[in-house]
C-alpha cells in the first residue's frame, strides 16, 4: 500500500490590524561610574572620618541658648490734662514742658537742702499744689510754663529759675506775710479794683498822692515785704485755669525830682529785681499813668536796652482821664475802671480797695 506524504504545514496568516512583532533588545552593562580622588560633600550630619595623623578634635558641645526676654509692653500714654490756658501751648512748648518736668524733683532737692525727703514732697506755689508724684496737671502745667518762656524755653535755664524761686521764698518767708500786719499809710500805695473784659484783675501802684513817702521808704526791709504781699494778693485772685495774668497800672501824679530819695531808687530797684526773678511771666500789661516829664523820657530812654517782649506790655499814657481812658477802654468795661482814669466806677469804692483788697 503507497503511502501518501503529508501536506507541507503553511505558516499562519496575519492579521493586518496586529503589529509585528518587536525587534528583542539585548541589556547592556552600564558605564562603571567615575570615581575622583577627592570624595562628594554630602549634606550627611555624620562627621567626615579622620585624616591620617590629623590631631583629633573634640566634638562641639552646642552652647544653651537663653530664651528671648520678651519686650515689656508699652506703658499706656497718660493723657493730658487740659483747661482753657493749656489748650494754647504750642507743640514746642509741651515738648520743653516734658523736659522740665523731668527736672522737678532735684529742683525740689536744690531749693529746699534742709528737708531730706524734699524729692518726693509737695510744695505750693502762687496757690497752686506741685506734687512730685503727679506733675501731669493742667495748673501746675500753667505754673511751670510761666518759668519756661520767661527763659525762652530753655528747660535747663527754666529749672534753675524755679529753683531759685523756691529758695527765695523760703527764705523770705513769702507764706507768712499775708499774716503780717503793716504801717496804715501803706494802704493808700496800692488797689486791686475790678478785672479786665477777659477775668484779669486790674492792680493799682500809686507812688504819690498823699502818702507819706519818708515813712514808707524809711525802712526799705518792710517796704520790700509789703509791696511782696501786696503782689501775692493780686496773685492769689489768678486761678490758673482759665486766668494767670494781671494788668498793672502805675500812678506817677503828684511824684517829683525831689521824692525821688536814695530809699525809695533802693526800694524800687529790689522790687523790680524781685518781680522779675520770682514772679516771671504773670503781667499781661503795664500802664505807667501821669507820669512827669522827665520820667516819660527815661522810660523811652532806657527802652532801647529792654527785652522786646517788655516793651511789648508796657505804655505811657496822658495825664487826663480822658487819655488814660482811651488806653484802658478798649480792655477794661467803663464800669470796672475808676473814674480818674477814665471809667464809671466810683471814686468811694476804689479808695476802699486800698490795701490789695479787691472790691
């Protein structure tokens, strides 16, 4: 029987949407990788191992770092008290206030150096309670600014000022004289009669008349003492507050060549020194009323040498009441001026203001 060879196997069709089959890739070794002499840094805390024959070091001890202090909170601003005279003061000057307030207790110190605990110890001046524990208040604010401008807001120039204020009082015993009792003739030397249209009293100084002159300048020590208390009571009527100036008005009528003796220039002279070393800036205005002749021509004389700001707050007026008037007028009502000098109030009334007391 013949055998019939088998049919040849024919290869698989394929596909045409089926991809060839991939070229197999042969791995390849990768590159060794390439060493260097020096080795990498890497950011590993571990320390770096010890060259050969390097002195060893030791290892660092971190130093303890103290907590941070924490900053003290700020201290709240003290707002400042105000009132109607404070409410005027200029940047410049609260700022020289700051400063002269830092002064206050060893100006306390300075001025009175019998009283150890004179720091922290309140004083009063012209009325006014200076505590050194509280010096934030709207008066003694006022009080002090009267020092600071008369010294052009130098608060170091201001401070010794101040103190010399408080020395001299002490030593003059300036709290004793409204106790002390003087001569009657005194009385017609001086009237403190009505105020002015913005709360200013009016002060009157009257250098002739009728007084006796050779008695009241005999003793220039108690002169000196009463035209002192006389200037503590027109003091004593400025409440700081709303109102700390005075006007003056100084009557020369019936004053001559010939009372013009070596006591009374003394006198005069320690009076004015006084006024101005101790009493700073507490005259709004000076008027200088029948003054004679050759008076009138020293004041213009002398008013070349005197501080603008004094010129400023004094005037020379007539003789009349009429010319007198037309200078006080325009600040003090007709009724609140006597009528000698140029007012409607009666004559009785201010004579019986003699003496510094106020009508």
């Amino acid at each position: 029987m013949s055998k019939t060879a088998a049919p040849a196997a024919q290869p698989a069709p394929t596909s045409a949407a089926e991809p060839p089959a991939p070229t197999p890739t042969v791995p390849t070794d990768p590159a060794p990788p390439v060493t260097t002499e020096m080795p990498t840094q890497t950011t590993s805390d571990a320390p770096a191992p010890p060259q050969p024959g390097a002195t060893p070091v030791p290892p660092t001890i971190p130093t303890a770092t103290a907590a941070p202090t924490p900053a003290a909170p700020a201290e709240p601003e003290v707002p400042e008290p105000q009132n109607t005279l404070t409410e005027k003061f200029t940047g410049f000057e609260w700022k020289a206030l700051a400063e002269f307030r830092k002064t206050v207790p060893d100006a306390l110190a300075k001025a009175y150096t019998d009283r150890p605990d004179a720091k922290t110890t309140p004083t009063t001046l012209w009325g006014v309670r200076i505590d050194p524990a509280n010096l934030v208040d709207a008066r003694v604010s006022v009080v002090f600014m009267k020092f600071l401008r008369a010294r052009n807001l130098n608060p170091v120039a201001a401070s010794e000022m101040f103190v010399e204020t408080l020395r001299w009082r002490d030593e003059f015993k300036v709290d004793s004289l409204l106790k002390e009792e003087f001569p009657e003739f005194f009385d017609q030397l001086g009237h403190i009669y009505g105020r002015d249209k913005e709360g200013r009293p009016v002060v009157y100084n009257v250098y002739g008349g009728t007084a006796d002159l050779e008695a009241v300048f005999g003793d220039v020590d108690r002169f000196l003492r009463w035209r002192v208390a006389f200037m503590e009571r027109s003091v004593a009527l400025l409440d700081f507050a709303t109102v700390d100036q005075a006007i003056q008005v100084h009557d020369y009528a019936g004053v001559s060549m010939s009372s013009r003796t070596p006591a009374s220039k003394s006198a005069a002279a320690q009076a004015s020194n006084i006024f101005a070393s101790h009493y700073p800036e507490l005259l709004y205005k000076k008027f200088f009323v029948n003054v004679p002749g050759y008076m009138a021509w020293l004041f213009w004389a002398f008013k070349a040498v005197l501080p603008a700001a004094t010129v400023a707050k004094m005037s020379v007026v007539g003789s009349s009441p009429r010319s007198i008037g037309k200078a006080l007028l325009p600040l003090v009502a007709a009724e609140e001026l006597p009528k000698r000098y140029g007012g409607a109030a009666d004559a009785e009334v201010f004579e019986k203001s003699a003496a510094g007391r106020e009508k």
